[in-house]
C-alpha cells in the first residue's frame, strides 16, 4: 500500500508548522492553514 504520493507538505509560513497564532495574550488557530500547520 502506498501512501500519498504527492507532494510533501509544506510548513505554513504564518504560524511556522506549528497551527497556532499567538493573539495578545491567547493562543488562536492560524487562519492561513486552520491549525493544521500544513498548506493546503
């Protein structure tokens, strides 16, 4: 069984591969990606 043979994903920039975006003083989920951490 082969798995996704596309492209590796590629870290989202805005919140660097991490999925959160820091707001102040809480933690939100980034818009770009929605908290995956991955483009799209």
């Amino acid at each position: 069984m082969q798995k996704n043979a596309g492209k590796p994903k590629q870290k989202c920039s805005n919140c660097e591969g991490k999925g959160l975006v820091k707001k102040g003083d809480k933690k939100v989920k980034c818009q770009r990606c929605g908290g995956t951490g991955f483009k799209s």
